[in-house]
C-alpha cells in the first residue's frame, strides 16, 4: 500500500492545468453504450475509476482504448451489449450505476450489483427505481444485484418527481428517457456542470432535451443515437482544491482550465478568509498573503457550495484565525475524516451534521489514514502546514480523483513523496 509522506512549511507557488472532470468523464463513457460506434472522449483523467469504467465497459462488449498522454479513450459500442455488471467491478466504485439507464435503454434488461465506492454515507437507489419504475419498468433486488426490465415495448415517457436533485438520479433517467417512447419530464433534477456535460453529448448524439441547466428537463424520446467524439468539462473539485492548496500554504497558483463561474461560491469564500482572487481567461489565480480567516461553511445541491470541497474547506479552518461552523447537508458520513484531522491537532467537534472547528496556529505532524478522496486531499493540504511529517495511508482513495498529485504538489514546490508502506503504524 503507498503512503504519501509529506514535510509541512512550504509555501505552494507556480501553475496547475486541471484536466476533465472524474464525476463527468465516467459518466460519460457510460453515455456511450446508447450508441453503437465509435464514441471518442477528450480530456480523461488518468485516473483509477476511469481504468475500473473501462473494464466494466468491456465486460459488456465493448472495445476500450485509453490514451493517458492525450488523456483520450475511445470507446467501440457493438450492435449487441451484454446487461450485467458484476460485481467485482462495481463494488469498486459507485459511478458504476451509471450504466444502468443505459443498459435498459438499449437491451431492456439490466444486472447491475449494488455500488460501493465512499464511505461518505448512504445514498440510496430509491429515485433511481422509483423513476424507471415510473417509466414502466420492474425492479427487483436479487441476490445483491439490481434487476432491471423494461415492458416489451420499451420505456414510456412520464413526469418524474425527484425529493432530492440527486445526481445519479437525474443522469439514470436522464439515459433512459433520451430513447424511452414519448416524452419525460424530470422535476427538481440536479443542475450540475456535470450534468449540463452529459446532456451536451446526449444533444450531439441527437437526443432532444429542453431546460439544460435548469432544475426542469424535458426529454423527447428518439429511436436511435450516435456515436459522437466529446471533450469532457474541466474538474471544478479539482480546480477548487487547488485553490485551499493555495490559500491554506499561504501561496500563490494559477489554475488553468478551470471555469470559475463553476466555483463561484467557493472562491467567495476564501475571499471572505483573506485571498486574492484573479480571474484569467482560461481559469484564475489565487494569493493569499496572510493567515485565513475563519469561514462559515454550508453544502448544498449546486449551485450551492459543493460537499466535495467540504473537507478541504476543513482543512483550511483548522489553522485560520477564529471559529468556524461547517454544515454538512448531503452525506452523513463526510465528517468521519475530522477524527484523523484531530491526530494532526486540529480541534474540531462534531454534532449530527454540524462541525465546529477551532482555528489553530499550528498544526503537528502524524500518521493519518484517508477514508475517501476528497478526506484525503483535505488531509494532505493539513499536512502541507503540520510541523515535521505526516504520512497519509490509503492514497488509493486520493488516486480516483486526482492525477499525480503528489507530483503536481512536488512541482509547486511542497516536500512530499509517495512511498510504499504496509500498514497503518
């Protein structure tokens, strides 16, 4: 197992390039099994889930091909796809269950285990089966996978309600429906970049949807789709933890490809903390020349702030000026890194999904083990300012995320390195 071993105290400085987005690109590749033919996705990152998606594709009859220095895969859908996703696979990664509105838009059928990936909390498949039942398919759970049918006519266009503007809810039906008979209606859908990327390849490979971008989509079944060559949108959780990396070291980095209309709320907030924030043409660029200043935190659906940037925005609070609430609106289980944070010396206390945190000079260097990716970038940027070493364990959570990124660190200027290690001491 690798550990990151990291020399808190330097100051990060230069410029970052942030490729496509995880929570797009993999979607994306599922987006291809709608259309037979050669589907070509630009700006992939070269990370593992992409790797764990390719496989999966390919599991079902699809040929796979990744190119990490053009950040390229091309995917060749058959004429026929199998309709089980095992697994071995799946338990891997939770974005898996995109295949799922797929795999019954064109087969009828699908059996798909149930995901695993973070453990950041429960996150159900309820609207999920409730909105293709809806569309007239059965679901059933059988044996640890999920069981899919659509009636012998295919999926019939309906008005979906979600409770929540869940993600994987609204890109599961938003799949389905693109070939389902008549027209859906999604209502309360999640108006992620995300989600606009997905229904932008959807648009190119001829799909008819209205309200992109808008918490109401109208999708206008088709008979058919095809294969097109996309370019996935740039990673905002990427672009947003480069800039706590700055702003937490007390440094100063240019983040390239990055849309900051994606972050708005974000680099308002570290505004509030005291950065400088510049916006360029292709990104923007953050300084920060003083110790942060404590700031309030609340996740919420985009355009709300992210939870994705939740841990980092922690992170940054543990050694800024003052007190600071952080409320965690989306999954229960984000602040069970805050234990591993507190072993670095950051005070931090918890109650139900509220966390108060304490701002301290310094912090102190120790063992700490990632619980998730985005847990784990919040614990290296802590590292980053600790006094003496901090060895972050099961960098394997970071590697889904982010590409390099202790290289990307090393090159703005931070003393870490990864190393192999075989357990937590």
């Amino acid at each position: 197992m690798d550990v990151f071993r990291i020399q808190g105290g330097a100051r990060l400085v230069g410029e970052v390039h942030v490729t496509g987005a995880k929570n797009s690109s993999l979607k994306l590749m599922a987006v291809a099994l709608l259309a037979p033919g050669k589907t070509i996705i630009h700006a992939v990152p070269n990370i593992l889930d992409v790797t764990i998606m390719a496989e999966l594709l390919r599991r079902l009859g699809c040929s796979v091909s990744y190119d990490a220095d053009t950040e390229t895969v091309e995917i060749e859908v058959p004429e026929t796809i199998e309709h089980r996703a095992d697994y071995d696979l799946v338990r891997r990664m939770r974005a898996s269950i995109a295949v799922l509105g797929p795999l019954v838009a064109r087969t009828g059928a699908a059996d798909v285990a149930l995901p695993g990936g973070d453990a950041i909390g429960s996150r159900g498949l309820d609207m999920h089966t409730a909105g293709l039942e809806r569309m007239g398919a059965t679901v059933a759970n059988e044996h640890g996978y999920l069981v899919v049918h659509a009636p012998d006519g295919g999926l019939v266009g309906t008005h979906v309600y979600l409770d929540f503007p869940s993600v994987g809810a609204t890109e599961t039906l938003l799949m389905a429906a693109v070939t389902a008979n008549g027209v859906t209606v999604i209502d309360n859908a999640a108006r992620e970049p995300e989600i606009v990327d997905i229904c932008s390849m959807l648009l190119d490979m001829g799909a008819q949807i209205d309200g992109v971008g808008t918490s109401l989509l109208t999708v206008t079944g088709v008979s058919s789709l095809q294969a097109v060559e996309h370019t996935t949108v740039a990673d905002r959780i990427v672009a947003g933890t480069w800039a706590v990396a700055a702003a937490i070291t007390g440094g100063d980095i240019t983040v390239h490809n990055a849309n900051s209309e994606h972050l708005s709320i974000a680099l308002e907030k570290l505004v509030t903390s005291g950065a400088e924030v510049e916006t360029i043409s292709d990104g923007f660029r953050i300084q920060m020349n003083k110790r942060p200043t404590a700031i309030d935190v609340v996740t919420l659906p985009y355009p709300g702030f992210p939870t994705d940037l939740q841990p980092q925005f922690i992170a940054l609070n543990s050694i800024a000026e003052g007190s600071a609430m952080v409320t965690e609106n989306l999954f229960e289980a984000r602040f069970r890194f805050v234990q591993e944070l507190s072993r670095l010396g950051a005070e931090v206390r918890t109650d139900g999904h509220h966390a108060l945190i304490r701002g301290r000079s310094q912090l102190s260097g120790a063992p700490v083990e990632a619980t998730d990716i985005r847990a784990g970038a919040g614990l290296v940027l802590a590292g980053l300012v600790a006094e003496g070493e901090t060895t972050v364990h099961a960098v394997e959570h970071i590697d889904r995320g982010y590409v390099a990124f202790e290289k990307q660190l090393s090159a703005l200027g931070a003393n870490i390195v990864r190393k192999s290690s075989p357990t937590l001491s």
